[in-house]
C-alpha cells in the first residue's frame, strides 16, 4: 500500500495539475494556444516574457497531456527564428518531460516495485542502457506521446540524468525542425515549407528504417551461424 505521504502528495499532484488546466481555460489560453496566429501575436507582445511564456507553456502542455505542443512550437519557430525558437523549444521541453518524470517516480515507481520486488531492477524493464536508448528512440519519433514516454519513463529504475541525457539528444533535431517549419509558414513560402514537411517525415521514419537494418542483419547472422557459415 502507498504510504500516508505517497497519497497526499499524489492527490495534492492532481489537485495542482487540475487547477492549472482549469486557470488556462477560464483565461482563455487554451483557446489561444489552438490559434497559430493569435498565438505568435501573443507571444510577441510579451516582448522580454515571450521566451519564457514559450518555455513555460510546452512544459506546461507536456505535463498537462490534453494540452497540444506542437502549436506552441510551431508559433515560438515564428516569432523566434530557427536558433532561438530551437533552443526555447528544447528548453520547454527538457523541462516537462523532468517534470513529468519526477511526478510518475514519486507517485508510482514505489507501487510498482511492490508488485515486482527485485525482478522491477534485474531486467524486467531492461538494463539502464537499453531504457536510455528507448527513450532516445522514442523523442525522434513524433507519432509516440512524447507526454507518455515521460510519465512512463518515471516508472522505470532510469536515472533521472539519463533520462534527461537521452530526451535532450532525442528532442533537438525535432525542436530545430519545428522551430524551422513554424519560421517557413510564417514566411508563406510553400516550396520551403514543403521541405520542412520532408524533414520532419525522414526524422520520424529513420529510427523505425535503422531497427529494419538492425533486425535484418541479426536475422541474417543467424542464418548463416545455423547453416553453419562464417
């Protein structure tokens, strides 16, 4: 059973979490955050603040798994340019997916140590390598949550430094691409936009085309240790 503290501090997690949720709606900041041109607007208005309303907001959307990133990254990449937008993008990121991650190892990996014992750290969830890299395997792919990944990485043995190590590895390309594609859009020109579209699509496909290679090489190995060959 989780201890007194494990509950209060869950239910005071969620009570927090809520309210966020509740202030950005009743503020209309969720409807703006939807909105890609009222968004960079906004942004830009801050003037000084803009970059940390960037980063406050993805991490807030990544903790927050309802609310949708990849607009506010988009809108940072328009108001900030590639460089700044990235590092800001990256930023954000870093920091919710930290976040997360503490949150769901604070709650959750206890319980799941209960249920397992000793086998939750000989190899049920893998060696700390192996997790690393499906962390960082997993930041290069947008179609996996990256919210998810965070909150379940926390319920692993990961060290939190490597999971922060492979999450910043894995996030740059993707926050320079994104950062990239909201600059192009806001330049309306279609034939770079298209590119950045391209880009995009390669970065999520060139992990999943690298394990095919891998896959295919052991199988190959294999077969030819079975048929006895070199």
């Amino acid at each position: 059973m989780l201890s007194r503290g494990k509950i209060i501090a869950a239910i005071t997690i969620v009570a927090l979490l809520v309210g966020v949720y509740g202030v950005l709606s009743w503020t209309g900041v969720l409807a703006t955050i939807t909105d890609g041109a009222a968004l960079q607007d906004a942004i830009v208005r801050l003037g000084l603040l803009g970059p940390l309303a960037v980063i406050g907001l993805i991490a807030v959307a990544i903790i927050l798994s309802p609310i949708p990133s990849a607009p506010i990254a988009l809108a940072a990449g328009a108001a900030y340019g590639h460089v700044w937008g990235t590092l800001y993008i990256a930023i954000g990121s870093e920091t919710g997916a930290l976040i997360a991650f503490i949150i769901a190892r604070l709650v959750g990996y206890d319980v799941l140590r209960k249920w397992f014992g000793e086998r939750l750290s000989l190899g049920l969830l893998g060696s700390q390598n192996t997790l690393m890299a499906i962390v960082f395997a997993t930041r290069l792919m947008p179609f996996i949550s990256f919210d998810i990944v965070s909150y379940a990485a926390g319920l692993t043995p990961l060290s939190m430094w490597r999971f922060a190590v492979a999450t910043l590895a894995g996030i740059a390309p993707a926050s320079f691409l994104l950062a990239h594609f909201g600059d192009e859009m806001a330049s309306m020109d279609s034939s770079r936009v298209m590119i950045a579209i391209l880009a995009l699509g390669a970065l999520t496909l060139a992990p999943v085309a690298v394990k095919l290679l891998l896959d295919q090489r052991r199988s190959r190995k294999r077969k030819r240790i079975a048929d006895g060959k070199p």
